[in-house]
C-alpha cells in the first residue's frame, strides 16, 4: 500500500471512531430490569443537571458506580442528594471498574436504585464491560 492510501485509512477509522463516540454521548437513562433485586439503570455521558434531577427523583436510595468527576459534579455542595446516594462507588482506571462490578453483589440492598455512569474517553470500553457483566449476572 501507498503512503497515501494508509493516511486515507487512517482518516476513515478515525472518523468512524470518532462518530462512534458522538453515538454513545446521544444515549440517555437505560433502564437494565433487576441486579440483586434492584432497579438497575445506566447512562453514558449524562447530562450534570439532568443527572442531579434524575437522583433526585428515584424513589430509593441509590448504589452509584461512576466516574469521579461526574460523582464530584453532581454531589458538589448538595447535602439532600449526598443522603439520596447511599453508595459511591467511584473508578478511575479499568482496574478500579473492575473492582467496583466484584463489589457489587456484596453491597446491595434492597429495596433501592442501582446507577452506572460514565462520561470518560474510555466510555465505550466501560460500556461494554458492564454490558456483558449485567448480561452475565442477569442469567443466573
């Protein structure tokens, strides 16, 4: 192949990843049915207000597993949504998302809301971690 050809290819899987992400920032609150007996949502790239809104209006407490920035942002300075998360379970890194799905299944309660969000550069590995761990847990 040309060097022109492979900057051509290059460009189309850059745009294809790229209109890839702008898809997953046009999602909004899924619901995923039960996990351990509670309502099980998710969410990509919500929206900061419309988040806190959302919390907000759940009927239980929630188990949160997000990123630390959107946690940060929607529990700044607001005591009355901090009482509604009953558990922040916060990742930065695959490693830590990992660890907070182990966890999981050790925290619940019931009745409550469980929440996945996530807004980093890396939402789709995320989103597709938690897709196929809901799946496999869903199935037992």
């Amino acid at each position: 192949m040309s060097e022109q050809e492979l900057k051509r290819i290059e460009s189309q899987l850059i745009s294809a990843r790229e209109n890839g992400l702008l898809k997953l920032n046009e999602t909004n609150l899924q619901s995923r049915g039960k996990l351990f007996g509670m309502d099980a949502f998710s969410w990509v790239f919500p929206n900061i207000e419309v988040l806190r809104s959302t919390i907000n209006s759940f009927p239980f407490q929630v188990y949160w597993i997000g990123n630390r920035t959107e946690i940060e942002l929607v529990l700044q300075e607001n005591n009355i949504l901090d009482s509604r998360v009953k558990i922040k379970s916060i990742f930065q890194n695959s490693a830590e998302f990992e660890n907070a799905l182990k966890l999981l299944n050790e925290n619940t309660f019931k009745p409550g809301v469980f929440l996945f969000t996530t807004t980093d550069s890396e939402a789709e590995y995320y989103v597709n971690r938690f897709n196929e761990f809901i799946s496999l847990v869903q199935l037992k």
